[in-house]
C-alpha cells in the first residue's frame, strides 16, 4: 500500500512540470491585453513582408522545394510563439538550420524528390523530440555550455558556404559545392558560361538590395528586389531566355507528411544532422530571446521555450514542414514593429498563408537569381566582423575554438562541425576549471585588500594563498602541484594561510588534497589556516573529518586572521629582529631592527630541560611562597610592549641583550622569562641552556596566557 502511494507521488512529481509546460498555451491566451491587438496587428503584416521572401530564399539553401519555407513558416511561428516563452521570438526557417539540413540529407543517398522532403520532414521530427525532451526534464541549462565562440565560427562559416552555394543560381551556372575547395575550382572553370540574363537579374537584385538598406533601413528590401525581378521577368519574357524561376506556390493549407517514423536505417543515417540542427537552434534560439528580454525586461524560461522549439520542430515535420528555429531578422523586426505578445508571430503566420494564396501565380516568374540575391546579402550579414576581431584580440582561447568551428564548418561535414566546437568548448571550459588560479597575495599599500604582487618580498614566515576555483577531482592536482612548489621555493614559510572565499565547490578529492597540505607544513614546523570558507565547504569539512582535523581554531575571521597569527602564531623575535619587510599591517609599529646573530629558528631549538610555568602557578609563587626564595622575572619583550602592560615583579631586558651576552646571571638563581606569546621566551632559556644555567623556565602562554586569566599586571 505504501508502494502504492509512494510510487503515485513519483508520478505526480514528474507529471506536474509537463503539464506546466504544455499548458503555456493556456497561459498565454488568458494574459493577452486586448489593448495590444492592434500594435500585434501591426507587427504581424511587417513581419509577414519579411517572412515570406525568407521562406522561399532559404529552402533554396536547403535545396528543398519553396513550398516546404512557407509550410515550415506558417506552423513553425504559431506553435513556437504558442510554448515558447519570449513575446517577440519568431521561429520558422533559418538560413544556419537550412544549410545543416543540405548538408545532412545528401549523404544518405536519398533517391528521388519525395523521399529527400520527407527526410527533411524526419529530421524536423527528431530534433523536436531532442529539444522537447531536454525542455522537460529541465535541462534548458545545458546550451549555456556551448560558447558563443563557437556560434560565431558556425556562423561565419555557415555564411562564407552560403554566399558560395549561391553564386551559381545568380550568374546561372552550375558547378559541385559540396566542399569549398570544390566549389571554387568548379566556379573557376564554369564562369565563361555565364547566362547573362540570370547574372543582370542577380546583380541588379543584389544593388537593388543595398541601395534599398542605405535609403531607408526600414524598407523591405528583399520584398522590393524580388517585385522588380519578377515584374523584369514577366515583362521581358526572361523565363523564355533561360532565366531559372521558382514556379509554382502551394494555394493549400500545410497538409500532413507520412513520415517514414518507423524506418530505423534512415532515423540512423539523420541523427548527427539532426542533433547538430537541435543544438546549434537552440543556441540561436536562446541568445535572441535573451536579447529580445534584455531590451524589454521580460523573465524568460529557458526550459519552456526548448518545449516550444521542440514541439514546432516536430509539428512543422508532421506539416510538411522542414527544422525551423527562431529567427535573428524576424525576432528584431517584431521588436522594433512594437509587437507586444506572442499573438504578433500569428498573426504573422495568417498574413503569410493569405499572401501565399494571392500571391501564389505570380511566382511561376520568381527568378532563382533574385533569391539568390536575397541569399548572399543575408550571409554578409552572418560574417560580423567587428566580433570575429574582438574574439581573437580579447580572448585567445575563445579565439582557437572560434577558428576550430570556422574551418570545421568550411571544410568538415557541417553537422560535425558544430559537435566538435561543442567539444572544444567543453574542453577548454574542463582545462579552464581544472587549472584554477593559485597564487600567493599580499595586502595591498592600505592594508584593504589582498592582491597578487609578484614583485614584492612576502612574510618570511607566513604565506598567503588564494584559490580562485572549485577544489574537484579534475582540479586538486594543479592547486597542489601550486602550493607545494611554491612552498619548496620559500622553505622559511612555516605557515599557511589558504584564501578559500572562491572555492565554491570542494569533493573529497579536494579534501584529501587539502590534508595532505597539512601535513606538509606540520613536517616543516608549522601549520595550515583558512578564511574566509563558504558554509556549504565547511558543511562538507564537518561530513569528511576534515573540520576536526584541521580543528576549530584554525577557521579564521576575515577581519582578525592575520591579527590573531601575528600576535599568537608568528614568531615575534623573526619578526622583530630579522624581518625588514613589514609586509602587514601589525608590522608598522616594530622597532626596525638590523639582524642578529644567534637567534635561531624555534623549529631547531632543542627544549629538553626548558620547563613550562604556568600563569596560575607563578601568581601563587610570587604571592603566597611563604618565605621561599623568588624567582628572577625577566621580560624579554621590547620597551614599548613591556609598558603597555608587564608583571609587577618583572624586569625588562630585551631578548637582544640576553643573546649578546652583556647580562650576566648566577648559575644558582631560578630565572623565568616572559614574552608576548612565549616564543622569545624560549629563545632566551635555549640561550642561556647553550650557556650552562640549567634553572631556566618560561611563562606558558606568555602575557597572552597571562591576561587571559586575567591576572594582575602593571602599566607604566
């Protein structure tokens, strides 16, 4: 029973985001503003004007019938504006999916034109089911893993291969374009037969073009070059020349494709275009909602709008259709014609299925060479220059993978192009997050901040590193490697302080990595700290063991960290008398002492004999001996910090003056030295050890320990 119940929970949880997510329709019907009816009117009949040239140009990329654009136009805008998630995306035919679609369907050996559509059609299919089952189960994430470096190398690419693809139909010639260096030789040899007709009707398309765009951005250019090329046609009987045209347009609803869904052999053979088609639409997708959100401040879902690409992929198959994605032209004309919700790409859709009713006969006059026009501006517009040089200028290995994509797309099978850029990306993003930034800080001139200085002289006593970077599996190695050689080339440093305020994720990989850290520096005498930890590290510290390992007292505040390791960690006679850096803020108000000999590092000092005395046992000494002899008190201290506070009975002789000799001691007399935190303290006792006075004891703790329990003392 409780099976039961528990495995209907399961399925609800699953249920519930799909249903979400199919019943955007739903959603957007009920939060439409009648106000806005009218400027999505409006959007919709510019958007159409744009729209139709674009559906005929680009199955004439695809080689796939003009017919296919405008069915792939009608379905592809309704169903994506419908379960999308962006008020101004258009979705329909696109000149990069157009391009991956000629290049995945030769290769299959497609015989005869019905069954090369309803492979197309297929290939529509699965990259829907692709984008729609990624949508649902919430991956919508996972396009942010394909750099844009890698969209503009496709882009440029795909650019370059479409002008080429064209220069045939516009000066009416034909020569191979299955590769680059095929197609330029092809070209080469075949220009002399130039049709001469065709090539006026291309050029004169292709001025008309540009001159149109530098009159008045606003006017449909394509729009008035292909009305003058057919009216040219027509007039002239052209079409009687030898001037290739379109033929025919459909005067039909999208009617429905008997797909062959069952044909495992084929569904093979399709799927690396297709999932090259699912990716590289899904990118372009995602970058013109978010830059269609950014400039009306809408909250998009990335999830729901992989549903909507999904699905009118996989309708637009059903339909006749071919791989649609959104649009880059069609999205900012439907911003900047004021569409104001997704009903603008509808009404889209009704006005481009009128006009192909109407204006079906006319475009048995269409010339190729006009599309081909409109197809070579277009692929112009694809090669951004201005980026492809910020790229390789700012980030060169953004750069590389830019370059591996450009020459991927020109001369590799399309579709494997766009897979091994997105296998670069991901290699340089590994290589990136592997290798994580390590290196030694010191605070800057106002003691604010602790920056990386290379050429200034660190703390001879305490490093200071901070890790910029995830501490996982692939990582610990590098940082390791780092901190090591770094502390092999400074071997004075006997203690380490790790900056871990970048460290967003730590497995346990990284935990052993970090003990074993400790144990370095526990064999060199000294011993590991960290600020500055996430809560969520520290929550994985206490699950590993390595919290108490490392213990407690070691996890530093960020305020006092280096307060607390001068004044009770660092050797304060390293620091007085042999370190002229002064490398923090503590350390300004240090006497500048020259060096002095025979003060020797703690880590090689011998204590046999060198007994503890601790601050409750010497008070009762010194206060209730009953007559017993006292011990001699020496503060070993420097003037200043001995008048700040010091014990009564004590006596000041700085450890400079014990350790060269001019003070001279009874050999019977019990001598106790104090210091700040004991280190000079032990300096001084090893000293007169060295020297043959064996009564020698230290303060524990020194005035530290002193104050902390809270004893007397004197300030002068």
């Amino acid at each position: 029973m409780l099976a039961s119940v528990t495995s209907k929970v399961d399925m609800a949880a699953v249920l519930k985001p799909a249903l979400f997510y199919l019943k955007q329709p739903v959603r957007v019907i009920r939060a439409y503003d009648n106000a806005n009816l009218r400027a999505d009117i409006i959007a919709g009949i510019t958007v159409a004007v744009v729209a139709l040239p674009q559906a005929i140009a680009f199955t004439l990329i695809a080689d796939l019938p003009p017919k296919m654009g405008l069915y792939a136009t009608i379905v592809g805008a309704i169903i994506g504006a419908l379960w999308g998630s962006s008020d101004q995306g258009h979705t329909g035919p696109a000149n990069a999916i157009s391009l991956l679609v000629l290049s995945a369907l030769p290769a299959m050996d497609v015989i005869g034109e019905e069954r090369f559509v309803l492979a197309a059609g297929l290939m529509a299919v699965m990259a829907g089911m692709f984008q729609f089952l990624l949508g649902m189960a919430r991956l919508g994430i996972l396009v942010n893993f394909v750099s844009h470096s890698v969209v503009v190398g496709f882009s440029t690419g795909a650019g370059i291969l479409i002008a080429i693809k064209q220069v045939g139909p516009l000066l009416g010639i034909k020569f191979p374009t299955d590769n680059i260096l095929q197609a330029i030789y092809g070209f080469v040899t075949t220009v002399s037969h130039t049709q001469m007709e065709t090539a006026v009707i291309g050029i004169g398309a292709i001025i008309i073009l540009i001159i149109s765009r530098r009159l008045n951005p606003r006017l449909p250019a394509a729009v008035i070059s292909m009305v003058v090329a057919t009216g040219a046609v027509y007039l002239f009987h052209l079409d009687q020349a030898g001037v290739d045209v379109i033929g025919h347009l459909p005067q039909n609803l999208p009617p429905l494709a008997k797909l062959p869904i069952f044909d495992l052999e084929l569904i093979g053979t399709l799927s690396s275009g297709a999932l090259a088609i699912a990716i590289i639409g899904l990118v372009q997708t995602s970058a013109i909602a978010r830059s269609m959100a950014t400039q009306t401040g809408q909250r998009l879902d990335s999830n729901q709008e992989f549903v909507g690409q999904g699905l009118a992929n996989i309708i637009c198959g059903f339909f006749s259709g071919y791989p649609v994605a959104s649009s880059f032209t069609r999205s900012a004309v439907n911003l900047k014609a004021g569409a104001k919700s997704p009903f603008a790409a509808i009404f889209s859709s009704i006005f481009v299925l009128i006009a192909m009713f109407i204006l079906a006969p006319a475009a048995a006059f269409l010339p190729t060479a006009a599309l081909a026009a409109v197809l070579i501006i277009t692929a112009y517009g694809m090669i951004d220059v201005e980026e492809i040089r910020r790229i390789w200028y700012g980030t060169p290995g953004d750069g590389v993978i830019m370059l591996v994509t450009l020459l991927g797309t020109l001369f590799l099978k399309i579709e494997f192009s766009v897979l091994i850029g997105l296998l670069f990306s991901l290699a340089l993003y590994i290589m990136r997050t592997s290798t994580p930034r390590v290196h030694a800080v010191l605070p800057n001139p106002d003691f604010k901040h602790f920056t990386y200085q290379p050429d200034r002289q660190p703390c001879p006593q305490l490093a200071i590193i901070e890790i910029q970077g995830d501490l996982y599996f692939g990582a610990v190695s590098h940082v390791e490697e780092t901190i090591l050689t770094y502390l092999e080339e400074h071997p004075e440093q006997r203690y380490l302080l790790i900056r871990m305020h970048n460290v967003n994720h730590c497995d346990f990989s990284g935990v052993h990595m970090l003990e074993n850290i400790i144990r370095v520096c526990e064999d060199r005498g000294g011993d590991m700290f960290m600020v500055r930890v996430h809560y969520r590290i520290l929550k994985i510290f206490e699950a590993t063991g390595f919290y108490e390992r490392l213990g407690e007292e070691k996890f530093l505040p960020e305020d006092e960290a280096i307060s607390q390791l001068f004044y009770r960690t660092l050797d304060p006679a390293v620091c007085i008398y042999e370190c002229p850096i002064r490398a923090f803020k503590e350390c300004q108000n240090l006497p500048k002492r020259t060096v002095l000999n025979g003060i020797s590092l703690l880590h090689d000092m011998h204590s046999d004999g060198i007994t503890d005395v601790t601050p409750q046992k010497l008070w009762e000494r010194l206060h209730d001996g009953h007559g017993e002899k006292l011990p001699l008190i020496i503060d070993v201290r420097e003037p200043r910090e001995f008048h700040r506070g010091h014990l009564p009975e004590a006596q000041l002789e700085p450890l400079p003056s014990i350790l060269s000799d001019t003070i001279h001691f009874s050999q019977d007399q019990e001598i106790i030295f104090i210091c700040r935190s004991g280190r000079r303290s032990r300096r001084a006792a090893y000293a007169l050890k060295e020297a043959g006075i064996s009564n020698v004891s230290i303060l524990k703790g020194g005035m530290l320990a002193w104050e902390a329990a809270g004893l007397l003392e004197a300030i002068d």
